[in-house]
C-alpha cells in the first residue's frame, strides 16, 4: 500500500521507516513544521514535570529539568524522555485522563507541577490536575506550525490517484490536511483515502468534513493504529468501513494525542 504520513519531523520518519518494515510504500510528507519556541522555563521550583508529547522532551532537557521526576503521557514520550537522560520517568500508557490518574496516585495535592507542551495544546490534564489541587505551571516548550501549501509530493500523489491511505496522529495534523488538500484543489481525492486515526478526537474533523472511511484505533498507540492496515486497499477500505463514525455524528470522548 502506499501510505501518507502526514505527522511531523521526526516522528514521521520514524513511523515511514515502520511502514517500509510492514512491506508499505510510505509517502513522508509533514504537513506541520516543528520547531522550538526558546522561550526559557518559568521560575521554579517544581516537584514533577507532566510531559504530554515527546516533541518537548528535547526542550525540557536543554533546560536543565532531567533531574525532576517525568510523567508521561504514553511509551512514545517515555522512552524519548529516558533517551534524553531525565532521571525518574513514569509512564501513564495512555491518555491524558490516565496520566492525570498516575500523577494523582503519585503526588499529593498541591505538588507543584511543570507542563512542557505545545503552544497548541488541549485542556488535560492541567484541568484535572488543577481542580485535584495541583499547582500547574504551563511551559510552551515548543510549537508546530502548519505548512502555508500542501507539499508537493502529495499533491502530486493526490493528482495522480497514487495514494490508498492516510494516518492520522493528531487533530491538528487531520484537520491541517485537509485544509491544504481542500486549498490545493484535492479534497475529493483526499475524501477517497482510507484514514487510520488514533483516536475519535483525531478523526472529528475528517467527520465534520462527511468523510466516513476511516479507521479509529482501538487504543491510542501506533501498534493499534497500525492494526488497521490489511494486505490490500480493498481490505484496509472495509475495516475503515467497518469502524467509521457516521457522518455528522458526534464522535465518543477522544484520548488522543494530548500534546
């Protein structure tokens, strides 16, 4: 199958180079730019950092923060955080509902927290946290920027009807997509992939859009989003069928990509 991955640098590359083990073609074509913000940590001190995407693991330890404990959102951070020397690193395996959990049972309310995040970013689990009696401090450790065109070599495969599938990793990322597919003049091609979701939250604004064949995984983990791939386009549409929220309907709760 040839495959469009659509998330951004690295991340992409890696999920590409997974792609190829699995015997796809992968299409690496970012639709969101990554970059750090340098905006320097705010005044401590803290007694735990909440890391809700691996994108700011690279920030967090260029501050100096390796020494505070790490709770993270799922493996994918976790394993990043340990990669870049931070000292106790928990791992919630999940979503950002659960990471909230893992702080709560670790920490006792009023434990000053340091959430390394994105400039866009959802409300959990600093809401949680906050009303459980948490002291959340928010550090925009990084930002992803959405592209100003699609890239070429999508929309060129696009085009030429190359293209049997999309991932989906983020509501951004689906959502930036489509746009750029819609701006460039390819969003009935872009309708006609099968998308693979991580979650319901990412797949609303393919929903939104009445685009019903797509894929939502079980779990919000690349081994259960990769799941959703078959040996052929035909079989990869029917699962995608089989699992499709309809169209205009509203989604269940997402847990996706709380970064």
């Amino acid at each position: 199958m040839q495959i469009w991955v659509a998330r951004p640098l690295p991340a992409g590359a890696r999920t590409a180079a997974r792609l190829r083990r699995l015997g796809h073609v992968p299409l690496l074509a970012p639709v969101l730019d990554l970059a750090p913000s340098h905006a320097p940590p705010p005044e401590g001190p803290f007694d735990a950092l909440v890391l809700t995407s691996a994108n700011a693991v690279p920030a967090a330890a260029a501050a100096g923060l390796t020494d505070l404990p790490a709770y993270c959102v799922g493996g994918r951070t976790a394993a990043a955080a340990r990669a870049a020397g931070l000292a106790a690193v928990h791992d919630a395996d999940g979503d950002a509902a659960s990471l909230a959990a893992l702080v709560a049972g670790a920490l006792p309310p009023g434990a000053r927290l340091l959430h390394a995040a994105g400039r866009e970013r959802k409300p959990e689990p600093a809401a949680t946290l906050s009303a459980a009696g948490f002291s959340v401090t928010v550090w925009t450790a990084y930002a992803a920027r959405p592209l100003a065109h699609l890239p070429d070599a999508a929309a060129a495969a696009l085009a030429q009807g190359r293209l049997d599938a999309a991932l989906h990793y983020s509501r951004r990322s689906a959502a930036t997509a489509l746009g750029l597919a819609r701006a460039a003049g390819r969003e009935r091609a872009f309708a006609r992939l099968a998308h693979l979701c991580l979650s319901p939250d990412v797949a609303a604004p393919l929903v939104a859009a009445g685009i019903v064949s797509h894929f939502v995984a079980a779990q919000p983990t690349e081994e259960a989003l990769l799941a959703g791939l078959a040996p052929g386009p035909e079989a990869v549409l029917r699962t995608a069928d089989q699992h499709a929220v309809p169209a205009g309907g509203e989604p269940p709760p997402g847990r996706g990509n709380a970064g």
